[in-house]
C-alpha cells in the first residue's frame, strides 16, 4: 500500500519546468476553466483582510483553508485578500458577500471558524456568532 | 510574525498597495558571510523622502483605519534582534527597496517558515502581478518568475487552486533541491490531495 502510494507521489513530482508543462496539459483535460472574473455578480466573494494584523493572527492559515475548501467542496467562490478593515482586535477577519446580498464580516476566524461559515452561512445562509456589526466604531472613529 | 515568510507576505502587500506591476523578492543564505538577506523590490510609486526616512516608526503609515503600522518596524526589530539591520531605498515613480539583513547563525533570526504558502497566497491574490522570486544558497540558485511560468502552463489561470497547489509544489521541490531553509506545513496534505485525485 505505502510502495504504491509512494510510486503515485514520484510520478506527480513537479521539479522542472518541463514536469509543469506536462501538469498543466492533465490540469487542462481535468478542470473546469470558467472565466470567473465575468460573471462576478452570480459568485460568493470571500475577502481577507491581509494587513500587518490579519497576517500575524493566522490569517494565510485562513485563506489557504478558504480556497481548499471552497475548492473541495466545488462551490463557486472567489477568494481575495483586502488590506486591514479596522478591526485589528478581531484578526483574521474575513469579509464574504453572497450574490445579491450585503457583505457581512467575521472575525477571529481560524479554519474551525471557516468551515463553520462555509457550512452555515455560504451553504444555508445561517448566521454564525462572530459577526462585526456594520456600525462598530474603531477606537479612531469613536469620539 | 513568526517568521520569514509572514514577514514577505506583509512586506509584498505594501507593494502591490503601491501599484507595482512587478515585484521581485530575492533570499540569498550566505553561511561564508553568516548573513540572511532578504530583499523585496517593486516598481510601484515609491515614496517621498520624508516619509521614507521615518517609515519604520510605528506612529507612521499611509492608511486611514487606523493611526499606526507595524509591517516594517517589527521587520526592522527582528533584523536588530539578530544582529542585521533594515534598509529602505525608495525614489518616487520609481518604486521601493527594501533589504532586510539578519545574522545566519543568530539564535534570535526568525526561521523562514513556509514560503510556498507566502507565494501561493499571493499569487492567489495578484493574479496579473509579475512576481518574481529567487533564492539563492551555496548549493545553488532558483529562479520562479511568473512570466516564465505561464508559458509554461498556457491559458490555465495562476489562481486556479489546482495551479496554485501545482505551483506550490514546485517551489517547495526546487527550494528543497538547493537545501533552502523553509518549514512547508502543508507539504503532506498536499501531496494527499494529489494522490486522491
């Protein structure tokens, strides 16, 4: 079983330019390459906040995890990163906007948190505690 | 930031901020010298004398959320804490230079953590940003560089996750081949998902 596993993982070795040429070309028989950037309007957008603070608290753990997942589960997303959003007590925060709904931002989402948010709220539209409430303050906006 | 890699993909951010098109990240491990260098160059805006000369002061930054950055002043307070330095070189419309040296053998030089994932993620973010990184040991050189790339890969889209992962891997072999320094988390699971499709 480890041998034959093992053989699988040398034949999908990637070292050359000319062993990711040959990927891509099984890459392009496989995947589905629909232009997603013309329809963004039917698509769920998922935003990172990649700032000083988002990156410290994890949050290239969370956007690997977010695109996997998305991945995984075949559904139609497109995952971005955005700079900080204010919220730097709250890190990682991600902000995720359904077609034709207003965004709604997270915060302190690890990957426990992603997938809770992926199946509750990107699947069923069910909130989840964790939401940054639009007219939260920051320190610099209160008075 | 716990290590290198975090710091390169904050350090990146500010560039792409900055407009850059390009952006070249170079990593030279030069144990004859006992140095770590790390320098991260783009042609974005770049920035005016004055704000260059004080952007490692926290009480510095260009954005409006808040009234403090940190990217650069913990880069700077980790090359200090391992015996290097930080330098900024940036000329207006030109772009920005930033070289961050530290001590090879420190004790306190921050490892450089896993630096497929930083270049993932930012390919997954920039698409369209040239992005060229190169690394460079006593047991050689490599070279990735976006515009070679997608020769290579055709009309697939770099942010594709199964380009992305692809891409991640041949990193991940190449910086292994030269005996880079770099912690890949991921490197398994990746390989678990090759194999399950």
């Amino acid at each position: 079983m480890i041998h034959r596993i093992k053989n699988k993982r040398t034949m999908t070795k990637i070292t050359s330019l000319a062993d990711l040429r040959r990927k891509s070309e099984e890459l392009k028989r496989r995947i589905d390459l629909r232009e997603k950037s013309e329809h963004t309007e039917n698509l769920i957008q998922v935003k990172v906040a990649m700032a000083t603070c988002g990156i410290a608290s994890g949050a290239r753990e969370t956007m690997d995890y977010l695109i996997e997942e998305l991945d995984k589960r075949k559904i139609d997303a497109v995952v971005t990163q955005t700079g900080c959003m204010g919220y730097c007590y709250a890190e990682p925060t991600i902000e995720v906007k359904l077609p034709g709904q207003e965004p709604v931002v997270f915060g302190y989402v690890n990957t426990k948190k992603a997938k809770e948010i992926i199946e509750k709220y990107i699947l069923n539209g069910e909130l989840v505690d964790g939401i940054i409430p639009q007219n939260y303050q920051t320190i610099n906006e209160k008075k | 930031m716990k290590d290198i890699s975090l710091h390169i993909l904050d350090i990146a951010e500010n560039s792409v901020t900055a407009g850059a098109q390009t952006v070249r990240i170079v990593i030279e491990e030069l144990p004859g010298q006992d140095l770590y260098r790390l320098v991260i160059e783009d042609d974005g805006k770049g920035m005016e004398p004055d704000f260059a000369a004080k952007v490692t002061d926290p009480w510095v930054t260009t954005r409006t959320t808040r009234r403090f950055g940190l990217g650069l002043p913990l880069l700077r307070q980790n090359c200090e804490l391992a015996g290097g330095s930080l330098d900024i070189g940036s000329q207006q419309g030109k772009g920005t230079r930033v070289t961050a040296e530290f001590r090879l053998s420190h004790i306190d030089r921050p490892p450089a953590g896993d630096i497929p994932a930083t270049l993932r993620l930012l390919l997954a973010a920039n698409p369209d940003l040239h992005l060229v990184y190169e690394h460079r040991t006593a047991n050689g050189t490599f070279v990735f560089d976006t515009r070679q790339i997608k020769e290579f890969i055709g009309n697939l889209p770099l942010n594709h996750p199964e380009v992305l992962r692809m891409c991640s891997t041949y990193i991940n072999e190449n910086l292994l081949q030269i005996g880079a320094e770099c912690q890949t988390k991921n490197d398994s699971k990746l390989a678990e998902n090759d194999i399950n499709h």
